[in-house]
C-alpha cells in the first residue's frame, strides 16, 4: 500500500542542476512543510551540500543514496516512496532503470524529460506492466510540456462550458518568455541529435507527430507544422518555429488520445513563437528559424557539435544563475478555433525562468499532487499531466507556483 510507505516523495538526481532548484522550492514552500520527502543519488558529499543551502525547517531532510546502475538498489529506493521524481538526464542514457523501479514497485513517478524517443520505447517495454503493477508515470512535468498541455486543456474546458463542445484546431504562440538552457537540457538535445544521426528509422520516427500518442479515430494524417517565417492571420503578427514544439505538440496529442479524442474529431494542434508585425517582425522570424536550423545542422556533424559544446553551451551542472532565474517570465497565448465561428482564447504565464525558474515548482507541484491528489483506485499506467491530474494540478500551479491560467479577449 503508497499509504503506508515512508516518504510521500523521493527527488532522485537531487544534486542536479535542477534537483537543487527542486529541493529548494519544496523545502521554503509553506504548502509542502508536512510533506515526507528526502533527496536521492550517489554522491553522499553532494546530498549533504545541498542539505546544508535549504531552509532550516529542511536541514534534517533524510538523504538515501542509490546508483542508477544498482537494479536492486533503485528498486529498494522506489519501494520506499509514494512518488519518485527523477531529473537524472539525459534520460535516454539514464533514465530506464530509475523508472523501470518505479514500475516493478508500483511507486509513481514523474520526471522532466522532453526526449520523444525515450518515452516511446519506454512505453512499449514498460506500459503494460505499470497497468499491472498500478503504477502511475508522467512524463514531461516541466516547462516541457505543462504549460502547453495544461494551457490546451485548460482552453478545451472552458470551450465545453460556452460552446458545449472542444475546439478542434489549437494553437499556441510564445509572445514572450526569458530564459537560459542548463548543461542538461543542452545534452539531453544533443543526444537526441546523436541518435537520429546514427539511426534514420528513429529519423522518421521523430517527425512522426503520433509518436507517442495510442490510436484515435478521426485524426489527420498529418499535422500543421511552423517550419519557417510564417504570417499567422489569428494573431496578425510572424512567427517562427518554437524549439519545444517537437516534444509539447506530441504530449498534447497524447492527452487528446487517452481521452478518446478529447479535442474533437480531425484535432490539430501546432505551436510557433511570435516575433512582430511588418517588417521587423518578419526579418525577426526569418532569423529565428535559420538561426535554430543552423544550431540544428552545426549539432548533427561531430567537429562542429563539439565546438559548441566546447566554446557556445553550458556544461553539465551549469545553468542560468539564481538572478537569471528569477528576471525570466514567459507568456504563451493559446486559441481555439472551429468551422462554426467559435473562437476562445486563452494565456498561460509565469514570472521566473520558464526552463528553471518555473520547472521546479511544476516538477514539485506534479509529484505533490500524486503523492495526495489522486483517489486509490486511480489506475497505473502512463500518463500524461493533464490527463492524470488535471483540475487538481490546475489548482496546485495557481495557488502554489503562481502560473496563471486566464482567457483573454
């Protein structure tokens, strides 16, 4: 039984660079003051450094130490919590025995990942089996993908409660955000990248934007795609491609899937980032896409990806400072639209670092919520967050993390 397990989370990887900003977040929160939890990973030393920057009412945090290589170890780890969160990346090298844990034991778990790949075989050799064991995984519970899969959901229930029916054409446009990358994200990308490059069937799997989403009746063979510098008419400005589209767009259609095509029949679903009207606008886009292309090909090629790693990206462990982290915001507006004339749209914001600032709240407000949101009998499996947590995490995001969910003229 979770219940009478001895912690209700675990943060595994606590010493990363976005552990620590976990650990932080849950450990000055007033609302996880009565939550059992404790820090996770190798290094003793680590643990214990972070241990001493928390707050005073965290100093005692219990520290428990396992190796991502020790099967009986993590096991022994899992069994132990209610949820486990894992930000040990990159996951597609890492990850599997963290999670594989998780799912033998029965023990939820979330975790940050935006690696499709990884997801995709995680859940043909593990999904069946968290059905059985009754554990409940979720994917993606950072700035990748929350705010596009909690902003669609959001939107899709307000348009049930004007119009008595979803939206079936979405999209969402980042108007703003300020932000860093931190060395893990950079080789979680990189790695991805690395793997396309070696396998052309992951290739045509990547741009597949079903990839991890079940089958569902009347869905488009294909969908809307912002590749280049694009005039949007619904938001009469340009736009360019958004580097997170590949991973968010495939997470939404996930969410529409497992809910037997929540968002209506043909649902279409694509995401850009907006840079102005006239011609500044449209030099702006241009620049964007070939500047995202160009990293994109520098990455693919050996010599030149390790010159960027060497001289252009942050390292492991390295990442944007607290200062950064609290000076970046983002705002991504969503709309919905039909072939009726119905129109709703939406906004979803934050007032820290989208990537860090922001992911630790969302990562700690995720677990919070499996660990005392969901009803026993909640079935295993693997989720997305919005379809596992939905109104109960919408709360959560708003009153503890201070996201803004709002529609708008």
């Amino acid at each position: 039984m979770r219940a009478a397990r001895e912690f209700d989370v675990i943060a595994y990887g606590a010493s990363s660079f976005v552990g620590q900003i976990l650990a932080r977040y849950l450990a000055a929160h007033p609302a996880h003051q009565s939550l059992r939890w404790a820090l996770a990973g190798r290094s003793e030393a680590k643990l214990q450094a972070l241990r001493s920057t928390l707050s005073e009412s965290a100093r005692d945090i219990p520290i428990l130490l396992a190796d991502a290589s020790d099967a009986e170890g993590l096991r022994a780890l899992a069994a132990r919590t209610r949820v486990l969160i894992s930000t040990v990346g990159p996951y597609a090298i890492h990850g599997e025995p963290v999670l594989a844990a998780c799912v033998e034991t029965g023990t939820d778990y979330c975790d940050l990942t935006g690696e499709t790949q990884w997801i995709a075989r995680m859940l043909k050799g593990y999904e069946s089996r968290a059905q059985q064991t009754g554990a409940r995984i979720v994917h993606c519970c950072g700035f990748d993908s929350i705010p596009s899969d909690m902003g669609v959901w959001f939107l899709q229930n307000e348009a049930r409660a004007r119009f008595g029916h979803p939206l079936p054409r979405v999209k969402m446009r980042v108007r703003a955000a300020k932000g860093g990358f931190s060395g893990g994200t950079v080789a979680s990308l990189l790695n991805v990248i690395e793997e396309a490059q070696r396998d052309p069937a992951l290739r045509k799997q990547l741009g597949d934007p079903y990839l991890i989403a079940p089958p569902v009746a009347n869905r488009p063979k294909r969908q809307p795609d912002v590749r280049g510098a694009v005039f949007d008419r619904d938001f009469a400005a340009w736009t360019a491609p958004f580097v997170m589209a590949a991973i968010n767009t495939r997470v939404v259609q996930r969410s529409h899937a497992l809910g037997k095509g929540a968002y209506g029949a043909d649902f279409r679903y694509d995401e850009g980032v907006l840079t102005g009207r006239g011609l500044k606008g449209r030099l702006a886009a241009t620049a964007t896409a070939l500047g995202l292309g160009g990293f994109m090909l520098a990455s693919a090629f050996k010599p030149t990806r390790r010159l960027l790693q060497r001289f252009a990206l942050p390292a492991p462990g390295e990442g944007p400072s607290p200062q950064q982290q609290t000076q970046g915001f983002f705002d991504l507006r969503f709309i919905g639209k039909d072939d009726a004339g119905h129109t709703l749209r939406a906004k979803v914001t934050g007032n820290r670092d989208p990537g860090y600032g922001f992911t630790g709240r969302m990562l700690g407000e995720a677990a919070a919520c499996l660990a005392h949101d969901l009803a026993d009998d909640t079935p295993g499996g693997f989720w997305t967050p919005s379809t596992l947590l939905g109104e109960k995490l919408l709360k959560r995001l708003r009153e503890n993390a201070e996201m803004g969910f709002e529609l708008i003229d």
